[in-house]
C-alpha cells in the first residue's frame, strides 16, 4: 500500500459519521488481519528451518520448528527449544 493510498483511507475513515459505518470498518480491518494471521502461521510446519533476529541470541540465528502453536512455535535452537511468535520467524530455504 502506497503512502498516497494510507492518506486516502485515513481521509475517508474520517468521514465515517456514525457507529454502524465504524463497526463495518473494523469488521472489515479485523477480517483481514485474521487472513494475514493464518497466512503466516500455515507457513510453518515441524522440521522447517527458520531464522530470528533477537539481541538475545546476538544477532541472526536458525533453529528447526518442533511444533506449531496458536499464535507461537516451538523451535530448537541449538539444543534449547523456545517458544518463538510467528511475526518474529522467517522461513529458510523452500
């Protein structure tokens, strides 16, 4: 989405006069954020190898998905299995 096109959609949630046109709004915001949610989690599956970036670990690092939660996933890094958010992975390889 371009900056223009944030403007306009600003502009014209700004307009929305009452509560039922603000209701559709979200309706419509919370629809796709639910699509974006399942998109990223059905991008993983147990053995995929994935990195994170985390001053914790210092840097980058890759680990192996054990298990696939509801909003987080179990990876083994380096022998140690944290429980990672999918936002913070990114899929290694195809």
């Amino acid at each position: 989405m371009t900056k223009s096109e944030l403007a306009r959609l600003t502009a014209l949630i700004g307009k929305a006069k009452n509560n039922e046109q603000l209701d559709v709004i979200r309706e419509a915001f919370n629809a796709r954020m639910k699509e974006l949610r399942a998109e990223r989690k059905t991008g993983f599956l147990p053995g995929d190898t994935v990195s994170l970036t985390h001053r914790k670990f210092g840097g980058t690092i890759h680990g192996i998905v054990e298990k696939v939660k509801r909003t987080k996933a179990a990876v083994n890094i380096e022998g140690t299995t944290w429980n990672v958010p999918m936002e913070m992975l990114t899929k290694v390889g195809g």
